[in-house]
C-alpha cells in the first residue's frame, strides 16, 4: 500500500471514473454530508489543500468536488473544473 498524495488526473479518466461510480452507487456527493464527513475524516483528506492545488491549476477557480467510495483503486476525493477540463484526486494510496 503507497502513501496517500495529491496527483492530477487526466479529465477524460475522471469522467470514465465518476460515471462508474455513479452507475454503481459508490459517488458520495457533497450535499450527503454524513457520508462525505466520514469519509473525509477517515481518510484525513485535506480539503482546504485540495481547494487551493485545484485553483492553482484550473483557471476559472470554478471546482466541483466528489468522492469515490468502493471502487478499489478509483477511491478517492476529486476535485475537478468541467470549465477547465482539469481534474485532481487525493489517491488514498490503494494498490
């Protein structure tokens, strides 16, 4: 098992990968705050970090942000600019 880490995705994967996960009920979107807390606070996801890599990288600062759960290797929190077609995941280090 790797380390936890921020690494960008390429968006046309991340599309693949939020449809998967949305067709196989693993998407927690932000409005589940429950759900999205738990995982957050399970994986000691830092959202503040996140928010501020994503804006350095997605021009128009307008994000949208989903987590993966479930999915093995896709797991993860993603924040992404459809804008922008710009997409970076905190990977929880999963083989």
């Amino acid at each position: 098992m790797g380390q936890p880490r921020i690494i960008e995705v390429r968006y046309q994967e991340f599309l693949a990968i939020l449809q998967r996960a949305t067709d196989l009920k693993r998407k927690i979107d932000i409005a589940d705050k429950e759900r999205w807390n738990k995982f957050v606070r399970a994986h000691n996801v830092p959202e503040a970090g996140m928010a501020v890599k994503a804006r350095a990288g997605a021009m128009s600062g307008k994000t949208k942000a989903v987590i993966v759960d479930g999915d093995g290797k896709a797991d993860g929190y993603y924040i992404y600019s459809a804008d922008d077609l710009f997409c970076l995941k905190y990977d929880l280090g999963l083989e």
